[in-house]
C-alpha cells in the first residue's frame, strides 16, 4: 500500500515547525522550533500561536492581547512543517 503524502498545514491545525534563524553574534545561522497553532498562512510565512485561548469568547471577554504569544516565520527559512492535528 502506497505511503499517504504529509497534510498541507491549514489554519488551526497543530504543528511543529523547525526553521533557520538569525543568531547574533553567531557563526552561522541555527536551527529552532516552535509547535503551536497555526493562525495564518500569507504568500511569505507562517503564525503560529504557541501560547493562547483555547475559546474565542474567552479572548473577546478578556481583551488581553498580552495574554497570547505567537511567531511569524517566513516561509524560506521553514526546513520542515509537519501538521501534528
């Protein structure tokens, strides 16, 4: 039986991201992660909310935007992203 092709992340799904950075000070650029959410997906990268309401109500009521923390990542730099649910 033939291998199912990974899933296209979507918005909303779970991933785990691995991408090159900038690192000051750094002989070369380095590799991170970042597993979270996925908030959008624009023609450059990727937002990825790894830290945030699990219910909009929530966020609405609470109007803390400190309270949720996300990453924009461009899509160039992305070695690997692999949709987790």
């Amino acid at each position: 039986m033939a291998k199912k092709p990974p899933k296209r992340p979507s918005v909303g799904d779970v991933v785990h991201v691995v991408f090159l950075d900038h690192a000051e000070n750094s002989q070369d650029v380095l590799l991170f992660e970042v597993i979270g959410r996925l908030s959008a997906i624009t023609k450059k990268g990727y937002t990825v909310r790894c830290w945030g309401y699990v219910e909009p109500l929530d966020r609405a009521s609470d109007g803390n935007p400190d309270n949720e923390t996300s990453y924009a990542i461009v899509k160039s730099a992305v070695e690997s992203i692999k949709v987790l649910s």
